[in-house]
C-alpha cells in the first residue's frame, strides 16, 4: 500500500473494516446523523488499534471482559426492566446493525435533531407496541373446552 494511502492506527485489519462498513451503512441510511457518527467511530477504532499495538494482549482481555459484562448486563436489563427478550433473540440484523445506529438517533433526538423524524418514528414504535400487545393478549387467552394440562373435556 502507498505510504500516502496509510493512516496512522488505522490499518486494514477486520476491525477498521468493520467501522468502514458500519460508517457507510450508516451515512447511506441517514447522511447527517452516520456523517456525524462515522469520525467517532473511527476514532475509537483506531484508540483500539492504538492499545493494542501499545498494551498488547492486556487491552484485547480488557476488551472481552467489558464486552461480556455488557451483553449480560444488556440480557438482564431487558428481562428485569422489560419483562421480554432483547432484539438479539428476534432479528441478529437488528441487533448488530441497527440498534448501535438507533441507540446514536436517540441522543441525537435529545439534541433537538429532526424533530419530525422523531414524531414519526414514535408514532410507528408505537403502533408496533399496540400491536405487540395486542398479539401478546389473544395468545394469553385460554382456549375453551379445555384443562390446565392440555387435555381437552
């Protein structure tokens, strides 16, 4: 590769790639909202080259403990808080893709940023949550004509 071409702890390993796919998933999906996210995603990516190739094995092990403590606190928060199953468990699209990008639209719409986007989304989270509900309640119902062990009369 060119020496022009390299930037300092951003290498072309899986990780910069990986930011370099989000970033333009996300600029494709929304231009100001992944325009703005892109600069602090490969920032902290090359902060991560930056301490591995400084701290070595130390900094990924850091890594993998707080990326474990995070997903259980994630599972937990959901079951204890909500009651249901994270989006991992329904959509590993969702999960992996869009729910950083959601999480980074939310802070963005508790600045102010397109507030008619954000009527608009709450409005359709809300039908969706109507409609959830709704299905949750019919499949609670008992069927009649039948036992508590699932023989019928």
């Amino acid at each position: 590769m060119p020496q022009w071409l390299i930037i300092p702890n951003l290498p072309s390993n899986l990780g910069t790639i990986a930011t370099l796919v989000y970033a333009t998933l996300y600029i494709l999906m929304e231009p100001v909202a992944g325009g703005l996210l892109a600069p602090l995603m490969l920032a902290g990516t090359a902060y991560a080259n930056h301490l591995t190739s400084t701290c070595g094995q130390t900094a990924n092990y850091w890594a993998l403990g707080l990326h474990i403590a995070s997903w259980i606190a994630q599972l937990l928060g959901h079951g204890v808080f909500e009651g249901r199953a994270p989006a991992l468990l329904d959509n590993l699209v969702q999960a992996f893709l869009l729910a950083p990008f959601f999480v980074w639209m939310e802070i963005l719409f508790r600045l102010g940023y397109r507030p008619e986007l954000k009527k608009r989304l709450e409005k359709a989270v809300e039908e969706e949550v109507q409609r959830y509900r709704s299905s949750k309640s019919k499949s609670n119902k008992p069927v009649p004509n039948s036992k508590a062990n699932g023989k019928a009369n």
